[in-house]
C-alpha cells in the first residue's frame, strides 16, 4: 500500500507540475513554435524576431490567440509529465535493487541512462499529439481536423529526428536535475531544498541540454508543420538546405540550425523550472503528509 501510494503521489505531481507550467507559459510555447515554422504558408512571409512576433499575434489574432493549442498542449502534457516522472523514479529504483554496486559507484551515469530511457518511451508514446499541437499552434484547423488529414502515417512524421534528440534531451536535462538536486541535499544536510535553488536547477539543466539537442527539435517542428499536400522533404534534405542556405559558419548556426533558439530558450528554460519546483514541492508536501 505504501508503495502504491507513493506511486500515485509522484504520478500526480508529474502531471500537475506540467498542467501549471503549460498554462503560465502557453503564449512562449506558440511564440517560439511560430518563430521556428515562420517562412511556411502559415505564417508571415517575412523572418521576425521575438517582439515583432509577438506584435504580429496580438495585432491580426488577438490576445487570446496567444492561448491557441493550449488545450491540446495540457491534454498532452498532463499525461506525459505525469508518466515521465513515474518512469523515472521507477527505473532509478529499479537500478538500484539490481545494480546496487555499479549505482553506488557510478550514481550520477544511472541517472543520465534513466533520464535519456524515460525521454524515449515518453517520445514514443506521445508523438501524435506534439504534431496535432505544432499544426493547431500554426493553423486555423481544429483538432478533429488536424486528426482527419494526418491520420495515420502523416501523425509520425518527423518521428525520427526526435526520437534521436529525445535522448540527449532527457538524458542530460532529468540526469543533471537529479542530480544536482541531489548534490545540494547534501551540501546543505537538508532533505527540502528551496524554491530559489529548484528553479535555478531546472533551468540550468534545461538550457544545457536544449542547446545541445536543438537543431534536431527544430528539424522536428519544421517537418511537423510542412504542409501535408505538398512533398515532405526528409531530414537529411532538411539538414542540407539550412547548411546550403547560408555562406558563413554563423549564420549556417543562427540562422539554419538554431532559429528560434532564443525564443526556444525564453519559454522552454521557465516552463522546465516551474516543472522541477512544482513536481519536487509536491513531493515533499506528501512527505509532510505521510510524516516522514
């Protein structure tokens, strides 16, 4: 019973974590997907930055169009955060009842491995709705519709570039929270580490690993948005034409492979560190609860 308790507790937290998070940061969400598409039929024909941007959804769509998909990002991200955080804890524990020798001596290698296993399930299991939300957030179609025309195959387009940076990703992002949370339990001979100290881990950890996986996300979210009526190119296509787009090594980076990396960076580093606050916050209010 208190193993399952436990379980329900961490699976919870996940998902409300992500709930909150989604909601507090949905118009940086759309904002850095409309700046990585723009330059598709969806968007404005020419290039803008993040406040011209910003100016663009407010003035043609409204306020409330900075919400847009927000619905579909919550309902995705609920159960995604919720299990990705049960798949984590289960597989650190799992670790350690089979490999208590080689955790001991190498903690912080499992926790990477942990984290970079999670991310691929949670990717796999999750796919079709990071497309549906990336087509919602740059079209007028609904969700139904979006459905109807991607289903079956179109619903894993671009699946293989992410399931390939989904790794590193989660790996470095969930493997360095750990365990600098970890790291700062110690330091400080604390088990309740401050909402100062959990935001400032979930955004390092975020940022590191964001920066060494982007170009892969954002091949990503070009294919998920190319239109459907149209050839697809495929990612070593994609890969080429940025590299070919450009003359200098700078602009092949800032403009090919890291477009949008800021905006990216704006709304992915807060929304990471709101996850790892409110996911640990609740844990330890549970503790609180149970007496321990």
């Amino acid at each position: 019973k208190q193993w399952y308790q436990r379980r329900v507790a961490i699976t919870a937290g996940g998902g409300f974590s992500g709930a909150v998070s989604r909601c507090l940061t949905a118009p940086l969400d759309r904002l850095k997907v409309l700046l990585q598409v723009q330059g598709n039929r969806q968007v404005a024909s020419r290039e803008l930055g993040i406040f011209g941007m910003f100016r663009h959804m407010y003035r043609t769509e409204g306020v409330l169009s900075m919400w847009r998909g927000n619905a579909v990002n919550v309902a995705k991200i609920m159960p995604e955060q919720a299990l990705r955080f049960f798949l984590f804890e289960y597989l650190n524990e799992t670790a350690a009842h089979f490999f208590p020798q080689l955790i001991q001596e190498h903690p912080t290698s499992f926790k990477f491995v942990c984290g970079g296993g999670t991310g691929l399930i949670i990717q796999a299991a999750m796919y079709p709705w990071e497309i549906v939300k990336t087509r919602r957030m740059t079209s007028n179609m609904g969700v139904f519709t979006i459905f109807k025309e991607l289903y079956p195959w179109s619903l894993w387009r671009g699946a293989k570039p992410a399931l390939i940076g989904v790794m590193p990703f989660a790996a470095l992002e969930l493997g360095l929270s750990r365990s600098l949370t970890d790291a700062y339990k110690t330091r400080f001979q604390t088990s309740e580490v401050s909402w100062g100290a959990l935001l400032g881990v979930g955004a390092f950890s975020t940022t590191v690993a964001m920066g060494a996986t982007y170009p892969y996300r954002l091949m990503t979210c070009q294919v998920q948005a190319a239109d459907t009526t149209k050839t697809t190119p495929t990612c070593l296509q994609w890969a080429r034409a940025q590299w070919n787009s450009y003359d200098t090594l700078g602009d092949k980076l800032r403009k090919g492979f890291y477009r949008g990396f800021l905006a990216n960076a704006v709304k992915t580093v807060p929304s990471s560190a709101i996850v790892w606050w409110v996911y640990n916050y609740s844990q330890h209010r549970y503790d609180d609860y149970k007496g321990r």
